[in-house]
C-alpha cells in the first residue's frame, strides 16, 4: 500500500464516517434523553433512500400508507385515554387534530406530487417531511407508556420494532435494491484523490446538521430541555418538563437524521429494505466508542469505525464487517473496567 491509495482509502472511510457520525448522533441523543437503545435507528436510513428512489420512479411510496395507519393508531390510543380520563370532547377533538392534520396533509400531497416527477431536490424535502414523523409516532405507541421501564425492556422493544419495521420494508419496498441518483455530479481531483460532488455534499451537510444541533442544545429554549431531561428526568419533571414531550422531540430528531442520511447515503450504494440495519449499527459501534454519553466523542468513533471498514476492506474485504464490529469489544473491556456503575433498580 502507497500513500495514494492510504489517502483514498481514509477518504471513503472519512465520507463514510460522516455518515456514521450522524447516526451516532442520533443515537446517543435517544439514550440520553430516554434511555432507549434505538437499535432501528437505521430502518430510518433505508425507509428514507427507498422513498426517494420511488418517488424517483414516479410512485406513490408505501411509507404514504405507513404514515396514515401509524397516524390512525396513535389517534385511536388518544380517544381512549381522553374517554378513560373523561376529559372534554373539545379536548379530545383537539388532540385528535393535532395527531391526524400533518399525518394526513402530507399524505395527500406526496400522493399529488409522485407522478408529477419534481425536481431531485423537491423529492428529497419531500422524502424528509414524510418519514420526520414517523419518530414521534413510533415513540408514542412503543415507548412512551414504558417511559419508566428498565433498560433491558426498553432494549426488548426497540429488537421488536427493528423487526417489525425490516418486515414492513420489505412489503412496501420489495426485496429489490435501489440507488439514487447523486445530488452533484461534479468532480474535483486534489492531487491522487478524487472529490465527487456527492461526497462533498455529505461532508457539508453532515457539518451543518451537527452546528445546527449544537446550536439548538446551546440556545434553543427546547434544547436546553432535552438537556435537563437528559441530566436528570426526575429534575426535569419537577421544572415543569414533560418527559413524553421530550421524547417526542427527540424522536423526531433521531427520525430526521436517519432520514437525511439515507438520502446522502443513497447515490453511494445500493440499499435494500434492510441495509439500515448494518449502517445503523456502525452508527451504534461509534456511539458506544463515546460510552452512548458524549456528542464529540461519538463523532471521534464514527471516523474510527469508517476508517476501520475501509482499510479492512482494503486488507480483507470478506472479514471488514467482523473487523468493524469486533473493535467494540476492547472499548466495552475498557469501559467497563474505567468507569463506575452500579446495578439499575
């Protein structure tokens, strides 16, 4: 191995380390705020490049249909709680609104816009209002009432809905792959190395979303919310934070993310209805590197694990996913030896 294809090597394995950092993101902010190991953090992934490619095609996409029984189940869950609570038929009416309006408004206009063929960008903002709520919805029909429960069965029910949403990827988008078309097909040599415009695309929007966060955390009145609920829930409830209104949010986000990469992940590799599940899940590796606990050393890990995949590639293209994921041995060792815990009660 020379210098020039170490610096293309660290390049892909930098361009997919961005990636990963966003996911990473994502799911040390789930865990944080909620203490739930989002393991389908990467269904997110392959529901948003598969929209796109469909509405690339010029269908309707079954997330659409998704949306709306996602939506209708969460309405159903909030007539029986007000009926239970007897709470007023404004009231009830009200929350009822707020559940189905945006669900259904987005509906109807994907289902406009598909056969008209928009512009790729028009798409993919499309793409992104349509699977954002799906965050919330999911939350409020598989978390929120277990808000209180242990890790392990927070744990059990994210394994449930990975499973149950791979299922669903498979009947709205079949078993066959998809690759987008890229954003920018421009093209840039810097000596030995060659920057696709798509790739810089990632880098950047990958540094804007991860200011914009840290913008938000910093000097948005919500993200200092998320920042309590995360230090300490029991506080944060005794300041007038509503726990389910921080998961929420934070769920929203996590499906944004997840969302926004797979639409930057989509022009550079074919995806399936379950290709989420290993991006994911080097997503999870880099934020285990960060102890599911820190935002700077979550993007450190998420360059480690691109850097890993591509020169274990290089190496040992056969044995670069076992590579990748056997380096989170030594750091759980490491952690588990470093820092202090105690048993959960």
């Amino acid at each position: 191995m020379d210098l020039s294809i170490a610096g293309i090597l660290a390049l892909d394995g930098a361009t997919n380390g961005a990636v990963y950092a966003l996911l990473a993101l994502a799911t040390v902010l789930v865990f944080a705020v909620t203490r739930v190991i989002f393991i389908p953090q990467g269904e997110f992934v392959a529901f948003g490049a598969l929209t796109l490619a469909l509405l690339q095609m010029g269908q309707v996409p079954g997330t659409v249909w998704f949306l709306l029984v996602l939506a209708g189940a969460v309405a159903i869950a909030d007539l029986a709680d007000g009926l239970r609570h007897h709470r007023s038929s404004g009231r009830i009416a009200l929350r009822l609104v707020r559940t189905l309006a945006y669900p259904i408004a987005i509906a109807l206009v994907t289902m406009w816009a598909a056969p008209q063929k928009f512009p790729l960008l028009v798409q993919a903002v499309l793409t992104l209002a349509l699977v954002t709520p799906f965050g919330p919805l999911i939350y409020r029909l598989a978390y929120e009432s277990l808000a209180d429960a242990s890790v392990l069965v927070l744990l059990i029910v994210s394994v449930g809905v990975h499973f149950a949403l791979t299922g669903l990827g498979l009947y709205f988008f079949g078993a066959e792959g998809y690759r987008n078309p890229s954003f920018w097909d421009a093209r840039f040599n810097v000596g030995p190395l060659t920057f696709s415009g798509q790739t810089i695309i990632i880098f950047i929007a990958s540094v804007l979303l991860i200011v914009s966060l840290w913008l938000f955390f910093e000097r948005s009145l919500y993200g200092k919310a998320l920042r309590a609920t995360a230090v300490n829930r029991l506080g944060a409830r005794l300041m007038g934070i509503s726990s389910n209104s921080a998961g929420r949010l934070t769920f929203t986000l996590a499906a944004f993310i997840g969302a926004l990469s797979g639409l930057l992940i989509g022009p550079t590799t074919t995806v399936f209805y379950d290709s989420g599940f290993l991006i994911g899940l080097k997503g999870f590796v880099a934020a285990v590197f960060a102890g599911l606990a820190s935002y700077p050393q979550a993007l450190l890990g998420a360059l480690a694990v691109g850097l890993l995949e591509s020169f274990g590639s290089f190496w040992a293209s056969a044995f670069k996913e076992v590579i990748v994921f056997s380096s989170i041995i030594p750091v759980l060792l490491w952690r588990s030896l470093t820092d202090p815990h105690g048993e959960e009660h």
